[in-house]
C-alpha cells in the first residue's frame, strides 16, 4: 500500500512539471535515482569489503565529498536560480553562466590550496594513516565546483536529459575507476585502500565536468551591479544554508571518527549511510521542485500543490524506510554489510528518524528559498551548530549521539512548519511581508 501511495505521489508530481520538458524531466528523474543506487550500492561494497576498520576512512572520504557538495550545490542553485528568472535568450544565459564561472573559478583554486595546506592537520585529528588521500581529492576541488556550475545552468534552462547524463558518467568514473585500483593495488599488493577511493572522486569530477561543458565556454560578458549584488546576495545565503547542511549531514561521522575508535566509527558509517537513504532517495525531488517554483512564481502561479506533494513524497519515503529498518534491522546489516556490523543494527530505526526529519524540513527550507524568504537558513545554521556542540559534549556511546540527533532534527522540523503557518496564514491576513 505505502509503495502505491509513493508512486502515485511521484507520478503526479512530474505531471506538474513543464509539458515540453516532461520526458527530460523524467530521464533526470530515473538518472538520479540510478546513480544514487548506483553510489549507494559502492558504497555497500566497500563496507564489505573493506570492513570496519578501513571502512572508516573511506567514508570520512565519502563524507569529505558530501561536504563538498554542499559547497558546490551554492554555485548550482545560484546559476540555476538567475538562468530560470532571466528574461533573455539561450545565448544571453550562456554568458550569465560563464560569468559566475569566472568569478567561481579562483575562489576554488583558494579553497583547494587552503585545504590541501590544512591535509597534515586533518590528516591527524581524523586519525588518518596518510595525507595523500586527502590531497588527492583537494586538488580535484575546482573540477568539482566548476561542473556544478555548468550543472546549475542545465538544470536553469531545465535541460534536464543533459543534466542528468552528468549523473551517471560521475558514478561510472567512480565505479570503474575505483574498483580498478582497489583490485590493482590494495587486494594484488595489499595497501593504498583510500588512496584509490580518493583518485576514483576525483576522477569522476573530471568527467562530469567534461560532459557537462557548454558549446558558449568560450563566451564572457560583465554584468551590472544590481544583478552581481543580486548573486552575491543569492549565493551568501545559500552559503549559509549549505554550511548548515554540512554540519547536520555530516559533523556526526566526523566527530565519531574522532573521538572513538577505527571499528566504532567504522560500524556508526554503515549505520549512517544506511540511514541516509531517506535523503539521497529524495534529493530528486528538491532539484525538480527548486526551478518550476521560481517559474511558477514568477509568473504569478500558484504553487503549493508543488510544495505539498514534495513533502508527501519524502515523508512517505522516509516512513517506509522507517519502518522497514525497525523490522528487518538485522536482516538489512547482514545482507548490505555482514555480522562484523551487526552491533549497531538496533539503532537502524533511529538514525532513519533522524534522517527523515531532516529531509523533510529540507523541502520546507528549499522552498522558502525559492521565494526569497531566508529565515529558515538562520534556523537551519543554529541547529546545524547545536548539532555540532552537543555532540562534541555528549558523546558517550553511539546511541547518545543518534538520540541528540533525533532530537534536534524534531526541533528543526517543528520550527520550519511554524515559519510555514506564520507566512501563509498569519503574515498573510496582516499584509506584511514575513522576513523576506
């Protein structure tokens, strides 16, 4: 039944979407959950295959690139946030887009090289072996950001056929590459585990960002203060909302990997990467929702319905996942993982809460954004610091941190539905424009 209520759900979502977009639409759409499995499922393999004890740097590793995303994802949604407001031509777009890129590209160079000076320092409080690893995938940092840029624009002008081809071409490189080296290297020769995982990233952000080029590159053109003003407004927020992110999403595997040891961090990353189906499974959703609401309003449309049927698909998605961890806990860690895991099988359930909370304010926060109304950055960035604090303070078993968690994700979730009722009901009959 649940199953037939999501698909339903998902079927009348994509119904919304642009008429002459509707087939790309849905090609992005079974993309992305593709690679997501696709990511997911190497993921899995390298749990297995690795075990606990080398698990854990490679989903620090993992855990580096979500955190990366994140900072990647601002440039994507500014790009697409003014290439879908433009009233101009493809051409005209093309040059929007390639001005951000110039201006992106050394802020990443800066980034990269500051990172990759701070590897000895990370290296030793994530209790890394080596610092190459993470130089490695340091160094592929402008690729990264660059592609997302380029992405952000696809997803602007909604070409979401070529969009989605970048998907799949960054998990095959992944997928190829790493599993290559892993058996070239660490199972011939017995070493350079993480080393090979890193060069597997970095690999993938080349190719995507190949593929994901635009016959304009060569294109430039500057642009007025009122709209460079504008993006730096835009891109700030979204800055803000991202470091949120990156401190929800992701400050519990690094601190665990920092206060316990090889094999507790170990098994509390499958745990994690388990649990966060919720999110991945549903991120589909956010990207198609972001650019047809900005089109929407825009245009004086209403777009509720969007918002509504996004958040009814996540929270069926997460209720199912839920349920499905509280019943088969064991059965799931056995078969995705093995028994030298099955310790923390019991909090399976649990972490899915939290992840599902999270993901569920997430379409609340998104949403806002889209509107221009920012509140919800400042909520997210005060939890996602709460996270971090209480943690760092209340760490004395694996189930204390999962119930900080739970409980601070509630607190987020309570707060964005607030905001919600305050602008659509209350700001609303007193005419007043709520924290916009």
């Amino acid at each position: 039944m649940a199953s037939k209520t999501i698909s339903k759900y998902y079927k009348n979502l994509l119904n919304q979407f642009s008429s002459l977009k509707n087939a790309d639409a849905g090609i992005l759409f079974l993309a992305t959950i593709l690679v997501n499995a696709g990511n997911y499922a190497l993921n899995l393999l390298l749990g297995r295959f690795l075990g606990p004890v080398i698990f854990a740097e490679a989903s620090v590793l993992a855990t580096a690139v979500l955190m990366l995303s994140f900072i990647a994802l601002g440039f994507q949604l500014t790009t697409a946030k003014f290439v879908a407001a433009a009233e101009v031509d493809q051409e005209d777009t093309a040059l929007l887009k390639n001005f951000i890129a110039k201006k992106a590209r050394w802020l990443s160079i800066i980034l990269s090289a500051g990172f990759i000076l701070c590897a000895g320092y990370i290296q030793s409080y994530l209790q890394f072996e080596s610092a190459l690893p993470l130089i490695i995938l340091f160094a592929s940092i402008p690729f990264y950001i660059e592609m997302s840029i380029n992405r952000g624009y696809l997803q602007g002008i909604q070409s979401f056929k070529k969009m989605a081809s970048t998907y799949v071409v960054e998990m095959l490189a992944r997928l190829i590459v790493t599993f290559v080296l892993l058996y070239a290297v660490f199972y011939l020769m017995g070493f350079g585990a993480s080393e090979s995982i890193a060069i597997g990233f970095a690999c993938s952000f080349i190719a995507s960002w190949w593929v994901s080029r635009t016959k304009s590159e060569s294109l430039e053109e500057s642009f007025d203060t009122d709209t460079l003003n504008a993006m730096i407004k835009f891109i700030s927020i979204i800055m803000f909302y991202e470091f949120s992110q990156i401190l929800i999403n992701n400050s519990d595997v690094i601190l665990v990997k920092h206060f316990f040891d090889n094999e507790q961090s170990g098994m509390y990353s499958a745990l994690a990467l388990i649990g966060r189906v919720v999110f991945f499974a549903t991120w589909t959703i956010v990207t198609l929702l972001f650019p047809k609401v900005i089109e929407r309003e825009k245009k004086g449309l209403r777009h509720a319905d969007l918002f509504w049927k996004s958040l009814a698909i996540v929270g069926s998605v997460g209720l199912f996942i839920i349920a499905a961890c509280y019943f088969m806990d064991e059965l799931i860690i056995q078969l995705l993982y093995g028994s030298a895991y099955m310790e923390v099988a019991p909090y399976l359930y649990l972490y899915a809460i939290a992840t599902t909370l999270f993901a569920c304010a997430n379409v609340f926060a998104y949403y806002f954004m889209s509107l221009s109304k920012y509140l919800p950055v400042l909520i997210s960035i005060i939890v996602g610091i709460l996270q971090l604090v209480l943690i760092y303070f209340y760490h004395g078993s694996l189930l204390e941190v999962i119930w900080v968690q739970i409980y601070l994700m509630l607190l987020l979730f309570v707060s964005m539905s607030l905001y919600y009722f305050y602008v659509n009901f209350v700001a609303k009959q007193n005419k007043v424009l709520a924290f916009e």
